[in-house]
C-alpha cells in the first residue's frame, strides 16, 4: 500500500493542477467574453448561417425569400447544431461563445487525459493553455478548433481499449469516431492516421487490434457514404467523380512558415517568445525525464511506450504531406497548416513520468505566459471591437426583414490581428445576423441552406467600387459602408437623391430602396 502521506501529497498535486487549469481556463474567457465582436475570419459567415437556420420559419425574418433550409448529416453538424440548439435560450452570438468556452475548457482536459494514459507528466496540460488560441481560430476555423480535443480523447479511448478490451470501451471508440468526423472531415483524418499507428504498435495482439479497427469501421463506412451523398447533392463539394486536386506549398516554406501556424498571432506580439519558452521547457523536461531514467533502471516505461512519439511523427508527416489548396472533391484552403497545432500538442506530451517537488517550477514560465498570452490577446480584441462595433449600431437600426447590402472599402485586414487575416471580408453577415434577409458573401456550399434563383444583384466582394445605385442599390432597403473616402462616394451621381441615415466610425448607413 501507499503510505497515506504519499497519497495525500499526490492528492494536493492533482489539486494544485486542477487549480492551475481552472485559472488558466478563466484567462482564455476573457478575450472570448469581453468584447462583443471577434476577429475571427469565418466567424460572421459561421453565425449567419446557424441564424438562418433558427429563424428560417419565422416570416419576419425574409430569410425563405432567398432561401432553402438543407440540413444534411454531413460535418459541422458537432457545431452548428449545439449552437442551434443553444439559440433557442439565448443569442446566437451568445451560444456561439458558449460554444467556445466549452472548447477552451476541452483543451487543457483532452491534454491531461492523454498524458496519464500514455505515461506522460499531467502537468503538461498547463503548456497547452496557449493553444486555445491557436491559428485555426484565428482564421475562424471553429468546427475544426473543437474538433482537435476530440481527437486527443479519441486515441485516449483506442488506447485503452487495445491495452484492456472491453465492451464499453469499445464502444467509446466507435462513439468517438463518430464524434470527430461529425466536428470536421480533417479531424476525422488525422484521427484516424493516428488510430492506426496505435494500432500498428499492438500487431502483435493483432485480435485485439483486429476487433478496435471494426469498432472505428462504421465512421469509415458512414464518411464514404457521406462523401458520395454529398457530391450528388453538392453539399459542401463540387458535383461527379470524386477526385483529389489541390496545390502543395514547398517545404521551404512548410519549415520556415510553422512558427507562424501554431498560435493566434499580430503585429509586434509575443508569440515568437511564448513558443520559445514552450520549446524550452519541453526539451527540458524530455532531457530531465531521461536521464532520471537513465539512473534508475528500475522505473518502468508504460505500455505502448511509444505511441506519443508515432503520433507525433504522423501529424508532421501530415503537415508536410497535405496540400495547402484542395479544389476537388471539395473547396479548401489552409489544409496542411491546420494540423500543425494538433503536432505541436502532440510534442507537448513527450515529457515522461511526472515531476514532483520543486521541479514542478520548471512549468512555471510556461504558466506565466499562459496567463498573461489571453490577456494580451484580450487588448487585441478589444481594439478591433472598438472599430468594428460601428457597423453593429447601424445594423441594429435597421427594421427586421430588410435588405442590407454591405460594401467594405480598402483592406479587408486590421491591425489588431495578422495581416494575412481579413475580418472584415465576412462582416456583411452581420446585418443579417441583426436583421435577416440576404447576405450577398455568404456561403454557397448548401449547408444548412441553399440559395434559390431570385437573388438581388450585387457587386462582387472585392470590387465594392463597381457598385451602382440604379443597377443593385436599388434592389435594397439599406446599404451599409465602410472606408468611403468621402460620404456618398459609391453613389457617384445618385448620391444627392440617397439619405445617409447615420454614421459611425468608418461606417455609413444609407436607405436606397426604390432610388434611381
């Protein structure tokens, strides 16, 4: 038996951890509370399209005039329908943030659970606070961003049920399969690469891992269904023959870019540091936790010692692999780079064992920066809020049902996020977010809606200077702008005959409906 002051020093440790984490999670709440408004690339498109599914049925809205709800089983369903649901309670930006704060909560959980399962130092969860914000959020990647714990969790429940087989286990294996592909097809992807490096590691027990493999079979069956489904009724891909094209960045590039794919990143930020110091720690700890090894013969190594390490080198080998432009079967951009968070937190479970005593300072930069990292990230967000809350008010004037039409002028970026990341590009969503009716750079990929055929003209995103009032301005209620050199500029001629209703910032309110 452990002597009981063993035990209780190992009880408060896992107190001391539990506490840690719960702070650290409460750090990452306040950049997600704090301000209303995110600069999270896909978010408004995101938000849009959950409220045309809550609010498709109610006439007021004008959301059927344009409209067809398509509801499919098909991935972001693990997203769009929890905040669905939430909706019903509260806001949809409100359930949104909901949703995300469940997400943060997961990430330092799914950490420490698969470091006592593989035989790693729980502690490590603490390093894992800063990926909350990581880059796929900072991109609005949400579905894919709650989709990476999943993933931890999901090898956690393979392992277990290769190490000790039994009917609830594996039927969290198959539940867990099903879990990740209905969050993101990529999360699905990986998990099932790195399922089946675990289950290369136990070949010899090869009836065990025979039996695991069935239990994940089902989502497998269930995702070429769905792929197939979803080409005829191109949802979320392109129509025929299923066939792989896209465009693969070089490795040069694959190298030098990965710091930059890590972590939510800005102009003069301290995120070259932060992961640094992560670096560091990490090296320190694998170094330390070997040659305590090394010293003592008799410490053992966990069963499927090396799984974490297999794990790893499947997610690099992924990173490099996967191309950074996918045109076919389906459209997507970003692909390689996003599984280079789900490496890194895989890189962060190599420490073995645990440290104990005052060695536990060594975590202790790391925890420094994962509390002061959301604050910074909070005053970031802040600032974009204060800039882009303008465009809020005046939608908030407009009556439910209208036509709003969104033109945002010059840079699409801010300087309060990386400039490769254009918010503003999506932030015609907000108005019909706040009001209902069309959405003229809203998603076309058939989920949760389909377009009709009776959509008002529009200019195309980029190009907002070829607007005209006689040609699309006429076929709104409200236009709203953004960056107009000097009020009434897009109206050229028609401007005298078109009310500025109001002002705000870089934002103009102006009512066009029925002006020639």
């Amino acid at each position: 038996m452990v002597p009981l002051m063993f035990r209780r020093i190992d009880a408060r440790s896992q107190q001391l951890l539990t506490l840690l984490l719960v702070l650290g999670v409460a750090m990452a709440m306040i950049p997600l509370w704090v301000p209303r408004l995110l600069p999270l690339l896909d978010l408004p498109n995101h938000l849009a399209a959950i409220t045309i599914w809550n609010n498709y049925h109610s006439p007021e809205w004008g959301f059927q005039r344009f409209y067809d709800l398509s509801t499919p089983l098909v991935p972001y369903w693990g997203y769009y329908f929890p905040v669905h649901a939430l909706s019903w309670i509260f806001s949809v930006e409100t359930s949104n943030k909901i949703f995300l704060s469940i997400y943060a909560a997961s990430v330092p959980l799914s950490m420490l659970v698969a470091a006592r399962q593989f035989g790693r130092d729980p502690w490590v969860s603490i390093l894992s606070l800063p990926f909350i914000f990581n880059y796929n959020l900072m991109y609005g990647f949400i579905s894919y961003c709650a989709g990476i714990p999943l993933i931890f969790l999901g090898v956690v429940c393979v392992d277990r049920a290769l190490n000790t087989p039994s009917q609830r286990r594996l039927m969290l294996v198959l539940i867990c399969s099903f879990a990740v592909y209905f969050m993101h097809l990529l999360n699905w992807f990986v998990f099932g690469l790195c399922a089946i490096g675990l289950l290369l590691l136990h070949v010899r027990r090869w009836r065990t891992a025979l039996t695991v493999g069935l239990y994940m079979a089902p989502s497998v069956a269930f995702a070429l269904w769905n792929v197939h489904s979803a080409s005829e009724q191109k949802v979320l891909m392109t129509p025929g023959p299923v066939k792989f094209t896209g465009a693969w960045l070089p490795g040069a590039t694959l190298i030098t870019d990965l710091p930059h794919r890590l972590l939510l990143d800005w102009t003069n930020s301290s995120v070259s540091w932060l992961l640094l110091v992560l670096l560091v720690s990490v090296i320190f700890l694998v170094t330390l936790g070997a040659i305590r090894h090394h010293s003592n013969h008799d410490l053992p190594l966990p069963a499927g010692r090396y799984s974490v390490e297999v794990m790893l080198l499947i997610t690099m080998v992924t990173y490099c692999f996967l191309p950074f432009t996918m045109r076919t079967p389906f459209h997507w951009w970003n692909v390689g780079p996003r599984v280079a968070t789900i490496a890194a937190m895989f890189f962060l479970l190599l420490p073995r064992g645990e440290r104990t005593g005052w060695l536990r300072l060594l975590f202790l930069p790391a925890l420094l920066i994962s509390f002061i990292y959301p604050l910074q990230i909070n005053a970031q967000f802040r600032s974009f809020n204060e800039r882009a809350m303008g465009m809020v008010r005046l939608a908030e004037r407009i009556p439910r049902g209208s036509l709003t039409l969104t033109l945002t002028l010059g840079e699409k970026s801010d300087v309060a996020i990386a400039k490769d990341v254009v918010p503003y590009t999506e932030f015609p969503a907000y108005p019909q977010i706040l009001a209902g009716g069309f959405n003229h750079v809203g998603w076309k990929s058939n989920f949760p809606f389909r377009l009709r055929s009776n959509l008002p003209p529009s200019p195309h995103w980029a190009r907002p200077t070829e607007f005209r009032q006689e040609i699309h301005g006429y076929h709104y209620d409200y236009v709203i702008t953004q960056n107009e050199p000097v009020d009434g500029f897009l109206f050229g001629q028609s401007a005298p005959r078109v009310p500025l209703i109001a002002r705000d910032g870089a934002w103009r309110l102006y009512q066009t409906r029925g002006i020639r």
